[in-house]
C-alpha cells in the first residue's frame, strides 16, 4: 500500500487542527511515509521500544512463509500511523455530519423531530457528540495520547510474541510480589482494584498466566517520568487508561475531562481499530498472500461515532456505505486465522512450547522489569537450553500433527471429543504428545435475532430520505454477519516427531495405530 492522496491528507489535516510538528519520517514498506514527532522519537528511541526489533510480529509463522520475519518495531509503527489516520478521519467526518444532520433536523417537522429525538435517546446520540468533536478538534493532548498509546500497544511482548506467554509469572505471583516492584503510585493501585474487581466478581484464576499487557503498562510507566507534559507521569497514566480501560484517566488530563476514554481505546484496539488493520495489512504482504487485504481508505471515509446515553460513553460507528469495506475487513480477519496464524505448522511450535512449559525445568519469565527486558527473540535460547527448544529454534525439527477435530462452540458440550482417549492413549505409549486448541471465529457480531446479544458497541449509521441520521446494529445491514455459523472450535493433537535418543519416529505407524485402537468405529 503506498501513500495515497486520502493519507497525504489526513496527515495535513493533523498537521493543522494540532499545529502538530512532525520532526522527521520513517519509510515504511506498508505505509510508505510514517511521520513522527519529536516526543514520538523520544519513545522510539528508548531500550524497551528498540527491544520489539528483536521479537517477530508472527512468531513461528516464518516456518511456513519465509518472508515473515517482519517485527513489533514496524507493526507498532504503522499501528500509531494509522491511530493518527483514524483520529483525524473522525474528526473530519463527524464535523460534516453534524453540519447535515443539524440542518436536516432544522428543516423538519415538529413531529419528525420528536420521533429522531426518540430513536437518539434509545439507539445512540449522533448530535450529542458536537462537544466531544470540538475536544477531538482543539487538543493536541488526546491527539498525542492516542498515538502514543497505539506506539507502545504491544511494547510488553515476550520472546515469540503471544506464543511466548506460557512462560510468564500467574497472577497469584504478581499479587505476592505487587509491592516489591518499582512502579507508579496510580499503577499499583490500579493492579490492586483490578485484582481486588477480578475476586469479588469470583473471575481470579490465581493459576493463570498474565499476559505481556501487563508489562506493557509497566513498560510506559517507566518511560514517562519527565516533566514536559507530553512526556509525563500524566499522561503515562493517560495511555494505560487507553490501553486498558479498568484504569482510570489522570485527574487533570484531557482524556479525563473529555469523557472520551472508551472511543481512544477503540481506536487502538476494538472491532475495527488501528491495530488489527496494520497487522492484516502487514502479516499479509510479508507472508505475500492477499487473504488479508481490504479497503482501508474506504473505512477512513467512513468511520465516526456516537454517544451511548445510558452509560455516557462515546462508541465508534460507520456510514452504511462503508458496510462492504467493513465485511472486507471481517473475511480478510477469517482468512488470515485460517490460513496463516492458525496453520498446522504454526501450531506444531505451540504444541512444543507447551510441552516444554510442563518440563521439570519449570522455566518462567522474570517478573522484574529491567529482567524481563534482556530477553528477546535471539537470545532466548541462551537463557534457557532444552533439547525441545533446540529443535524448534536451531533444527527445525518440528512436532507432527496425528489428530484433528472440529466442533461448533455452542454444541460442544454435546459433541463426544475423542481427544481426551486419544492422550491418554499416547502417554500411555510414551509418547510426548499436546493438545493445542483455538475458535475460528470471524468477530464478536451475532447474525440478527440471535438469542445471544451482541458483544459490541460498533454500529452503523443511517440517512433517510429527511437527510436525518439514525443509529442501527450492524447485523441490520451486515449481509455477511448474518450468514455466520456459530464459531468453529478446532483441536489439534501434535506428537514429537524424534524419540529421546534422536531417532526419527513413524507418525504413519502412530497415526495407523490410533486408526485401529482408538479411532476404529465400535461394532454395531
């Protein structure tokens, strides 16, 4: 994708209403031309950001398409570029459609009126957002916010991006070690609330993983502790509240007095946000296939939001005539889970990570910061040396899939998996063997009428023959949402492919003896 004149615009536009200077561009073989400011360099610039050039966006995707070495560092680039895009498009588009939708509500009937006011009240507030458009417009602040927060979205990475996650502290140690780690004031407190929340609502998985948003959060608190405000504890504590909505905006902040917080979230991560649609774009120009490309100069024109009046929260929302950009956009996300990240090869590395996990070695991730930092991609190894990693890593001698099966999420439970038998059965022959298992599912939107409501807060508006707008959901008018099965569950079981000694292993052999003993079909 080169710039095209839409971009070169919207970057004028930002230019303008924030009389923002852009010191300096990054080429960019996705985007082209990625401009960025001087406190944007001072970010770049520091060990944690440099660090992501060591951790790959697709992890062990380069198995299988070898031009997929691409890396956090240009992916969290190009999502800040397109933050700015997305933020400068709302603003443009939304100011149009305010100045038609007050002249079309002007030029109505009384009775006309009432029934609009109606349907704002109850669907969503279009006209409402006149304020919150004029805080977007006039402050460099949340427009600085917003690009920062899409900059360092993913800056917590592990080694192996999420596949590397197996290997960090439960929450239950986070808990234990809460106090002896060194971080801001507001941050501890929100860790304590947020673990506090997770128990009173009985949702703490004291066993459970964290994830690298934690260190992501950990990660911009440190960074931001000068005194300029665009470098700041204020505005540290700003981009966590985008990042991550149980954090609450500083005090004094324009995210906080704009009311605004929910909409700069979506922007980065949301049903259609900044960072999904570089990362489409990217993984697949680098993998060079096309499953994951759609219109996103079709979805800059369109998109805007509007206001929720029961929970006072602003939402994105898209003009009906982006709607095929928009489902272009959900088959490219189908299509990218399908053929690449959820491909057999791919998951044959998550099957011996997490076979690796349950070795007596008992590796985990160093909770501490400036630790937790020193590992990367290229040096992981070094740390921890295992017979399994060395295949993975140095050989290329990978598990081999003996099993799959697949299951709609909703029938489960009423579906028999011989997955279960068929583990049991190969542990029970010493063989190593793992179970490695995902939801192929193209979003959280339910097909109209769906007993289950809708997970979301995306809608779509509408014009009538008034010139008036209304809010709908997407599945009114989403052709391809309301064609969606009900999410696919697919299992997977991987076996080692080499004995201990070194020896090859028959997975025809393993394969044909799970056929006759536990596979084959009970007499009638």
């Amino acid at each position: 994708m080169n710039t095209s004149n839409k971009t070169i615009q919207l970057d004028i536009l930002a230019r303008n209403l924030f009389h923002t200077e852009f010191i300096g561009k990054i080429r960019d073989s996705l985007h082209s031309t990625i401009p960025f400011t001087e406190w944007e360099r001072v970010v770049i610039d520091s060990p944690a950001f440099q660090r992501l050039r060591r951790i790959h966006q697709t992890a062990f995707i380069k198995y299988i398409f070898p031009g997929a070495t691409h890396t956090r560092f240009e992916h969290s680039l190009g999502v800040m570029h397109i933050a700015g895009l997305l933020y400068a498009s709302i603003i443009s588009n939304q100011k149009f459609l305010l100045a038609s939708l007050q002249n079309a509500y002007t030029a109505a009937s009384p009775e006309m009126q009432k029934h609009f006011l109606q349907h704002e009240e109850q669907h969503g507030s279009l006209l409402k957002t006149h304020t919150a458009t004029q805080f977007l417009e006039t402050s460099p602040y949340l427009y600085q916010c917003v690009r920062f927060a899409a900059l360092l979205h993913d800056c917590g990475h592990s080694p192996f991006s999420h596949s590397g996650e197996k290997f960090m502290v439960t929450w239950e140690e986070l808990e234990k070690n809460l106090h002896s780690l060194n971080m801001a004031p507001w941050l501890m407190t929100a860790f304590k609330n947020k673990i506090e929340n997770q128990k009173s609502a009985g949702l703490f998985q004291k066993n459970k993983k964290i994830t690298h948003e934690v260190y992501t959060l950990f990660i911009v608190s440190d960074i931001f502790t000068q005194e300029h405000l665009f470098l700041s504890p204020q505005m540290g504590q700003d981009i966590c509240a985008v990042l991550d909505l149980s954090i609450p905006p500083h005090q004094d902040g324009d995210v906080h007095k704009s009311g605004l917080q929910s909409l700069l979230h979506e922007i980065v991560s949301g049903e259609i946000d900044a960072d999904r649609m570089d990362y489409l774009l990217r993984d697949s120009r680098e993998c060079g296939v096309i499953y994951g490309h759609f219109d996103l100069e079709r979805i800059l024109d369109s998109i805007g939001f509007y206001l929720n009046n029961t929970t006072q929260q602003y939402h994105l929302a898209m003009r009906k005539s982006g709607i095929s950009a928009f489902e272009d956009y959900l088959r490219a996300r189908l299509s990218m889970y399908k053929q690449v990240y959820f491909h057999k090869t791919a998951t044959a590395c998550e099957a011996m990570l997490e076979h690796i996990k349950k070795t007596p070695d008992k590796f985990v991730l160093p909770l501490n910061l400036n630790e937790y930092l020193s590992y990367d991609d290229h040096n992981f190894f070094h740390f921890f040396k295992n017979e399994i990693l060395s295949h993975l890593l140095l050989e290329r001698k990978l598990w081999k899939k003996v099993y799959e099966e697949s299951a709609s999420t909703l029938n489960r439970a009423q579906e028999h998996s011989l997955c279960p038998k068929i583990l049991s059965f190969l542990l029970s022959q010493n063989i190593p063997a793992e179970l490695i298992e995902t939801n192929a599912n193209l979003t959280c939107f339910f097909p109209k009428n769906h007993e289950q409501s809708q997970k979301n807060n995306f809608k779509i508006i509408l014009k009538d023959i008034h010139m008036l707008r209304y809010l709908e959901p997407v599945e009114n008018h989403s052709l391809l949402v309301n064609t969606l099965d009900e999410d696919i569950a697919i299992k997977r079981i991987f076996i080692a492919q080499y004995h201990d000694k070194g020896e090859k292993r028959d997975v025809s052999a393993v394969q044909k003896l799970l056929s006759e003993t536990v596979l084959k079909p009970e007499p009638k």
